[in-house]
C-alpha cells in the first residue's frame, strides 16, 4: 500500500507508531478510505502494516480524526474515530495481527475520543 494521501492522525505507544493517512484505495473503491498504518519501530519505518477489519476492508470508510492508546485489562489497545461516525477498539493478537471491535451508534462525525488514566 502506497503512503500517498493526507495524513489524519498519529500515536506513538512504543514500540509501535500508528499513522492514520486519508487515501484512495488501489482497485477497492472510487472514494478515499481512512487507513491506519502500524510501524514496529525495532525493525525502523520501512515496513508497515494496515490495520484491517474482520472482513478485510480497511481501517475506516472516512478520514480518520484521532487515535489514542489505552489498555483494557493490561492489554494494549488503540482506539479510532473517523468522519464516518465509527469507533473502533483495535487490540494486538496472538499472533501478533491486530483485531477490531467496532462500537456502535454513533450516526455523525466522530471527532475525538480519550482513555480514562485509570482503565
């Protein structure tokens, strides 16, 4: 995947960088997806890796407004919110992929979102 579009938002947890970017999708669709990028910074920014939803489209259907990483239960997640009024749960696999939960209801622009420091 090409790292050509406008970036959105971006969140250091490390070892990992996420980069959410706002760009046309080669041969999927004729409008701009939101695409959230995970770096692992041990191994530098030369490779990345799209976080993709169950059904294999990426991150967002719109621009992604913000990222944010928290933990549930001491396990690292990250947290989106787009323009297209979804939220997402984002928490690292077993085998080291990146699964998602989308939480529901919201029917406008999704433009911030924050952790409680305390879980």
């Amino acid at each position: 995947l090409p790292m050509n579009g406008i970036i959105t938002a971006m969140c250091l947890s490390e070892p990992m960088l996420f980069v959410a970017i706002h760009a046309a999708v080669p041969n999927k669709t004729k409008h701009p997806a939101g695409i959230i990028m995970a770096y692992d910074l041990t191994s530098g920014l030369q490779t990345s890796t799209p976080l993709l939803t169950q059904s294999g489209t990426y991150s967002h259907k719109g621009a992604v407004t913000q990222l944010a990483m928290g933990s549930v239960q001491g396990a690292p997640v990250l947290a989106s919110s787009s323009t297209d009024g979804a939220l997402h749960v984002w928490a690292k696999g077993a085998q080291g992929g990146w699964t998602h939960t989308p939480l529901e209801g919201h029917t406008m622009s999704i433009r911030g979102l924050a952790w409680m420091p305390n879980g």
